[in-house]
C-alpha cells in the first residue's frame, strides 16, 4: 500500500510518477523498496489519469466493500432488513397459496367421486 501512497504523493505534489521519484520517496519514509514492485506500479499507472481515479474512489458509497466498518455494518442491517420484509411477504403469501391448493385439491377428489 506504501507503494500507492507514494505515487499519490508525487502526484499531489506534481512530480512525474517514475521509478526514481517513487523510490526516493519510499526510501524518505523508510521502506525496503523492491524494484520489481516499482517497475509494476510505475507500467500499472502509465496511462491513468490519477487525478480523475481518486474523484472515482470518492464518489463510491461509503458502504463499498473496500469501506468496512460500520459503514459496511449499517448497509447489512439495512439488507437484513429488506430481507425480512421480503420473507412476511412471502409468508403472507404462501398462508393465501394453502387455502387455495386445499379448495382446489378438494375439487380435484370431489370430481373424482362424483
């Protein structure tokens, strides 16, 4: 993740996003840098437009499934709830369904014996 805050911060700051700049940066805040993770993240956002990334990733729901927390917690109680709701529905359903599978069971054995 260091990796991704460090491009954010060259582009914030409006330096160019390559493999010396990230470097420099994450060797500034003390990580053993990996070339290989620097050479694939500096390919990953060549043609991305960052700027227009992070106005993306602000406008997602908060309940996204990279949110977590009471955030995710509040769309499941909401989910829950529907569900809930969805099943009395069902039920209420199902209780209207009995009746009318015993009256047109009965006239299917009332036709039988006449």
């Amino acid at each position: 993740m260091e990796y991704v805050y460090a491009a954010l911060i060259l582009n914030e700051s409006g330096e160019e996003i390559n493999e010396d700049n990230l470097t420099n940066v994450l060797d500034a805040a003390g990580v053993d840098v990996e070339e290989s993770r620097v050479k694939a993240l500096v390919a990953a956002l060549e043609d991305v437009d960052i700027d227009e990334a992070v106005e993306q990733a602000a406008a997602v729901p908060a309940g996204g499934a990279a949110a977590g927390g009471a955030a995710a917690e509040g769309g499941a109680e909401e989910e829950a709830a529907e569900e809930e709701g969805g099943e009395e529905e069902e039920e209420a359903a199902d209780e209207g369904d009995d009746d009318e599978d015993e009256d047109a069971s009965g006239e299917g054995l009332g036709e039988l014996f006449g």
